[in-house]
C-alpha cells in the first residue's frame, strides 16, 4: 500500500471509529465468532499490512492454493455431491444407494456399524443392540457383495468411513471388484483412515498407536503400487470439531495429523511424492460462515506450504489439498428440528464459497434418529439449489479480497502455528494423544461452548431463544429392526458353515506372520477376505499379535 | 445431608461420543459432587459392578448409538439382581424417541435427558431424586 493511501485510509478510519463510539458506547461490547475469536466491528486494508497478494493468496490452481486447487473450479466441474449413507443390512443400505445415485448422487458414501468399526462380527458379546444401528453391518466378504451388488465399481467413487479396520474395507472392496470383473487399478475411492484422530476425538481404535500406524503405512505404500486412483487417508477434522473443538483447534490438529502421516510414510522409506498426491482432507462445516471459509482457505495455503518448504515434496499434487466438507452435526437441534435445513444450507454454502472438492448435507432429522429418505432427498437439494440457483458456483473464492475474509484466514493460519509449535514442545502428536493433551483441549472448548449456551452468551434458536412450549415432535422417524441382528447371526453361522476352514486359518496364520515380521499386511489381509474369513476373526488375529490400546478416562 | 452426592457417569456399548457424557461429569463436579467417570466402551456388568463398589447415589448413562434399550434393560435387571435397584437413581441421557422413554421409564429409569439440556437441569434433577430417595 502507498504511504499517502495508507495515511488517509488510517485517518478516515480514525474519524469513523471516534463518531462510532461517540454515538454507540455499545461497541466496546466484545463479539467473538462461534469459537472465541475476536471481532472488529469493521475491517479495512489497515488489517491487511502485511498481506502480499502473490505470497499469500496466488491464483486459483497454483502454490500456495489459498483461492482453490483448481484453476477453473466449479466452472470445470461442481464439486462432488457426496451423501453418507448405511444403515442395517447390506441389502439395505444397497437400496439406499441406489436410490440416491438415481437422485442424481455423484459418488457413494459408506456408513458402517458400530461393531464393523470397532473390528467385531455381529455375534460378538459387545455387538449386542448395535448391529445396523449407526450404520450398515458388514461381516464378510459376502456382505460386501450385497452392499455393491447392481453397482459397477468402476463407474462410481466410493468413500469409507473406516478408521481401526480399513485396511480390511479396503481389501473387501478390492476383492468385490475382481468378482466384478474390475481390477484394482481402476477402483476409484477413499478411505477415512486416520486413527489419529480417534485417539484424539471419535475413539474408535483397536491396536495401540504404532501399529496402527504401521498399518496406515502399508496401505500407501499397496495403494501406491496398485490402487493409484485410490486416496488412502482422509484426513479428519470433522470429529474433532464435532467433539467440542473451536475452528482453529479442528485446522491444526488435523493439519498436524497430516504431517504425522507424511513422516511416517517418509520414515517408512517412501518418496513423498508417491503418497502425498492420494492423501485428502476432510472438514467440518459449522454455523460460523466467515470462520469457516478463512479455516479452508487457511487450510490450504499452511499445507502447501509445509509440503513443499518443509517435507521437500516436488510435484505439486503432493502441494494441494484437497478436501471433503460435511455440516456440523453438532449444529443440529432436536428441536424445531426443521429448521436444520437452514443451518445446513448455511453450512453447505460457506463448504462451497470455501473451495470444497465434495460435500455432504446433514439431514434435518438427524439430531433424532438416522434419516429417513425424505429428509435425505432435501439434503442433497439443498447442495444442488447452491450449485444451479445461488450463483455461487460460478466465480472463483469470491470472498477473496475481502478485508474481513482475508484478516480471519491469516488469524486461523497464526493460531494453526501457535499450536504447531505446542504439539512439538510435547513431542508430537502420538506424545500428545498418549499425554490426553487433544483430549483435555477439546474438553474444554466443549465446556466453554456449553457454558456460553446456558448463560445465554450465545443463543441457538428454538433451544435457547425462540422456543415453542410444550413441542411435539411430528416428523417421521427412520426406525432399525431388532430383527436385523438376529438374521445378521444366522447369516454368520451359516457362512461359516459352508467356507474353507483351512483356507481361513492358513491366511490368518500367514497375516500374523507378516504382522510379527513388520512385512507389508495388505496382501495377506486379502487372502483372508477371499477366504471369506470375517472381520473379526481378521481383526483378532491382528490383536493376538499387536494387544489392545486403553485410554485413560480424563474429563 | 453431609454426604456428597455420588454419580457414575458411564458410557456403555462401543460408541465413541463422549462429548456429553465430558461435559456433564465436569458440570456435576463442579456443582460440588463426587463424579467418576467410567471411561468408554462398559458393558452394563461393568456399570453395575462400578455403581456398587463405589456405593453410588447416581448412575448416568449417555447413549447416542440406538442401542439404549438392551443396555438400559439390562442395567435395571442387574441393579435388582444385587438388591441395588431402589438404591440408586438411574438416569441418562442421549438421544432417545418418546415412544421408547416412556418404555424405559416403565421400567424404573428416573430421568432422560435429550439434545437441548441445560446441565442446569440436570444438576437438579439429581439433588431432587437424591434428597427424595433418602427422606
């Protein structure tokens, strides 16, 4: 900026803030975003100083991608519309599947069970009154069948949310696609993936930290040979922020757990630029539209950055970041429940003004049950009315440039390093799970947010403000049959019945060899699965060899 | 009473999502009572078993994953098993549709809270259901 510019801008800026405060003694009144962050009530290039349009922001496309990962974007192509589905058996959720891929759904999204992400069969005492109950369930290879059967595995994407049994899904998937005639290369999709962040918030584990690193590392390092259209982690902030965690927390803890896997991989022995291209992100959208866009757009930049300065990666899809984005659960409220459809609107908008890859719409009923159909068609018309009527689909990072919008992104960038630089003093992210440092991070953001809500600090309609006496939910509920369980049983007992018995032990035998001597799993994992051994006999063998991690209860 | 009050929070079944079961265990601490906190994955022996040796006045149990009708059932049936059941105040809280609240309140369950609670609300409730159940 020119001094003289500089010099008149700070002198209006001046007179505006001394005539504000004259009249409105009320600005000295604090205004946060969602997450505690500090608000002006107006910003202007005195925020910007040392803002540097080519260092800082570039063009679309290009390093450091703080305006996209594409150089036409939505033009080029609409981001994919990406809605989570599964529940009870695998014939169900194959229906559901369908139905949304006639409703104009461009890839499929996996939901699994409790006991399938935990690594039980649907037998297993700790199952009981949870199969099919968060998600589809999925035993076998059989099962695996149902669930894509009438579904070319090479026409559609596929994302798993699978975290401590993934390299399992991956095998099964494999394995459905060469009885579809489909080989492994053309398999497009993703894995969730990343068990760091279950130690940090979802809690869904098997093994302790190491192994379960090991084991991501194998899959890269399979994938990268044969399933290169695959991204083998999807690195998740959503269930941190979902856990109670501020914006800012969400983008560092996650990009952190980025690095951690970058590190692992190069200390695996790889090039960095034979796994970065396939690693993808995946975000929260929450009620607080400018924090979020600045959180993606800060995203972007800190990771292109870190790859190419710090982790030494040449080619530039190793720079990018590409992420998925779905709304904020947590934002959803059990009551007025229809007014959700606003909040996710809201939320799906700031996802797409943020540069998101794909997208999943929550469903308005999803703060009381799984949805129903209904509920999940407005969902997706919710992302498709942004994309064809709202506009907002045809400019490149429109809000790019914005006093406000470009002040907030380099705030979310500072306090991602602030936190970079903790997470090192302590040793890293494993030294930090293992200290319950996330833990007691995210805990007590959630109790500040909860706080704020009861002190009416914060209000959210219908729960604190605007209430309706003595309401009735009215809105139909998507209901799980018990009977599921029992069918899921008789299925398993018969399955087991009619396989190989020796094929089954001789892989799992083989797959505990290759644990004990720190040889790549994935092949003998898929063994297993052709032999149509069962998740949780595959999962128990690994835990003979590797234990079981327990957290300590800190609240 | 002298006492302090004493609640379990417990997160039974495979779930994860501890949030709430975090932040209420922490509101009731800092209302003044004795809170332990089961950590996760307990299975409704577990629960009981806890509850007893630490002679509590309150179980909390937060269930989000659809499975609070086998858990819940199987908790009320063990607390009677040991002669605990008019003993200790059994509530919850989670996401739970009407029809099967008033089913599991049918059953001996005292209070079941939903998204939207203050810990206010809660905090009260057990003050009240414990002085009732000791006067």
């Amino acid at each position: 900026m020119a001094d003289s510019s500089h010099e008149k801008i700070s002198e209006a800026e001046q007179r505006y803030r001394r005539n504000l405060a004259a009249k409105n003694p009320k600005d000295g009144e604090s205004f946060t975003t969602i997450s505690g962050e500090p608000l002006d009530i107006l910003y202007t290039p005195l925020h910007l100083e040392n803002f540097d349009l080519v260092r800082d922001l570039g063009f679309p496309g290009e390093y450091p991608y703080t305006r996209g990962v594409r150089d036409d974007m939505y033009r080029g192509r609409l981001w994919t519309m990406r809605q989570f589905a599964g529940f009870g058996t695998a014939a169900d959720t194959n229906r559901r599947f369908k139905y949304l891929l006639k409703h104009g759904q461009t890839g499929l999204s996996t939901a699994f069970d409790m006991p399938t992400l935990m690594g039980y069969d649907s037998d297993h005492e700790l199952a009981q009154g949870e199969v099919g109950r968060c998600g589809v369930a999925i035993d076998s290879l059989e099962d695996m069948e149902i669930l894509f059967d009438g579904i070319p595995l090479d026409k559609v994407s596929t994302s798993m949310t699978i975290n401590a049994p993934a390299a399992i899904l991956l095998a099964l998937y494999i394995a459905v696609g060469e009885k579809q005639g489909i080989s492994s290369e053309q398999l497009r999709g993703t894995l969730q993936n990343d068990i760091l962040k279950e130690y940090i918030a979802q809690k869904e584990w098997i093994f302790p930290p190491k192994p379960h690193m090991k084991l991501i590392t194998d899959i890269m390092e399979f994938c990268a040979r044969h399933v290169p259209k695959w991204n083998t982690i999807s690195i998740s902030g959503y269930h941190i922020r979902e856990a109670g965690s501020t914006a800012i927390q969400e983008l560092a803890f996650t990009l952190a757990d980025g690095f951690t896997y970058v590190e692992a991989g190069i200390e695996a022995g790889m090039d960095v630029d034979t796994f970065a291209p396939r690693l993808s992100f995946f975000f929260n959208a929450h009620m607080d539209f400018f924090e979020e866009i600045a959180k993606y757009r800060a995203a972007r930049r800190i990771w292109s950055r870190a790859m190419r300065e710090k982790y030494r990666a040449k080619n530039p899809l190793s720079w990018l970041m590409r992420f998925h984005t779905q709304t904020a659960g947590c934002s959803l409220t059990a009551q007025q429940p229809e007014n959700n459809i606003m909040r996710t609107a809201f939320e799906a908008l700031s996802a797409v003004l943020g540069g998101t890859q794909s997208l999943h719409t929550n469903s308005f009923d999803e703060a009381l049950c799984l949805p129903t159909e209904k509920a999940v068609q407005i969902a997706l018309r919710t992302q498709q009315v942004i994309a064809h009527e709202t506009g907002a689909a045809s400019v490149i990072d429109p809000l790019g440039g914005s006093y406000f919008v470009e002040a907030l992104t380099d705030r979310m960038h500072q306090g991602a390093e602030e936190y970079f630089r903790r997470i090192g003093e302590i040793g890293g992210v494993i030294a930090g799970i293992e200290k319950g440092f996330f833990q007691r991070e995210i805990a007590a953001a959630a109790s500040a947010y909860q706080r704020s809500i009861e002190q009416e600090k914060r209000l959210v309609v219908g729960v604190n403000r605007h209430q309706v006496k003595g309401e009735e939910v009215e809105i139909d509920l998507l209901k799980i049959d018990p009977a599921i369980e029992k069918s899921q049983h008789e299925r398993l007992r018969d399955l087991r019945a009619r396989r190989h018995d020796r094929a089954v032990t001789g892989a799992l035998k083989n797959l505990q060899k290759a644990a004990r001597e720190h040889r790549n799993q994935i092949p003998d994992i898929l063994e297993a699965v052709r032999a149509y051994a069962t998740l949780g006999e595959i999962c128990d063998a690994l835990r003979e060899v590797y234990g079981e991690y327990r957290e300590p209860p800190i609240f | 009473m002298d006492r302090k009050i004493r609640v379990l929070i417990a997160k039974p079944g495979l779930d994860g999502h501890d949030r709430g079961a975090k932040i209420v265990a922490s509101a009731l601490r800092d209302a003044g009572m004795e809170v332990i906190y089961t950590g996760l994955r307990q299975t409704p022996e577990m629960i009981v078993g806890a509850a007893v040796q630490e002679d509590v006045d309150v179980i909390g149990i937060s269930i989000l994953s659809g499975a609070h009708m086998t858990i819940f059932s199987r908790v009320m049936d063990l607390l009677k098993e040991q002669g605990a059941d008019l003993e200790v105040v059994v509530c919850g809280g989670g996401i739970i549709p009407t029809e099967d609240r008033e089913k599991l309140e049918d059953i001996g369950v005292r209070g079941l809270f939903g998204p939207g609670t203050t810990t206010g609300e809660i905090i009260e409730f057990i003050r009240t259901a414990v002085t009732d159940k000791t006067a």
